[in-house]
C-alpha cells in the first residue's frame, strides 16, 4: 500500500498515543504555536495550508486518543468498586469516579479544540 506524508503523521500519532495518551495536548499547543510563527514569516499559501491541517488532524487525533483512554478507564471502574455504601452518601463511589473521568476528559477536550 502506498503511504502519504498525512497517513505517515497519523499512524505515528496514534502509535504514540497508544503509549502514552496524555501527552498530546501540550505537543498539540506546541505545533500550533510554530505554525502560528510561520505565518507571521509569509511563507507560500501552500505551506500554510499544509500546517495548519496538520494543526487540525493532530487536534482530532489527540481528541480520539483522549476518548479511547477515557473509554478503557471507564470499563475498568468496576475492579475499583469496593461496594461500600457511606451513610452520608447512599451510594457507591462509581458514580462520582465515573463523573469524575469525564468532567476530566471534557476539560482536555476543551483545552485542545480552543487551541
């Protein structure tokens, strides 16, 4: 199969995020700032373009990385339930450790779309 600089970037990201899910929202800030800086230096159309679609598909990707880490943590909750029901509560902790996971991720989310 034939392989493309954007098909290249992509397998590499997730490869990475496989790894290690959270490092994406900084690296995601980085890469901006320096397509940021280009701009200011006239660069061709053409390279503008190109950079701030590699802006936008590493947004996505760290997105998708973010979600799918968030998902296996989320199936994982029942192995941290100790089924102990505090009287000042009512009920168990998963509900608040499952609110918890994603008022987190909703946070990252948001950090990396304003970017």
């Amino acid at each position: 199969s034939s392989s493309t600089p954007r098909r290249d970037v992509e397998h590499a990201v997730e490869m990475v995020c496989k790894a290690q899910q959270f490092w994406t929202p900084p690296t995601v800030k980085r890469i901006k700032m320096c397509v940021e800086r280009l701009l200011v230096i006239n660069i061709p159309l053409p390279c503008v373009t190109c950079n701030v679609e590699l802006v936008h598909d590493m947004q996505r990707l760290c997105v998708k990385c973010l979600f799918e880490s968030t998902e296996v943590s989320i199936r994982e909750l029942h192995s941290r339930e100790n089924w102990k029901f505090p009287k000042e509560r009512g009920h168990t902790a998963l509900p608040l450790l499952f609110q918890n996971m994603v008022l987190s991720l909703l946070s990252t989310v948001k950090e990396v779309m304003d970017l």
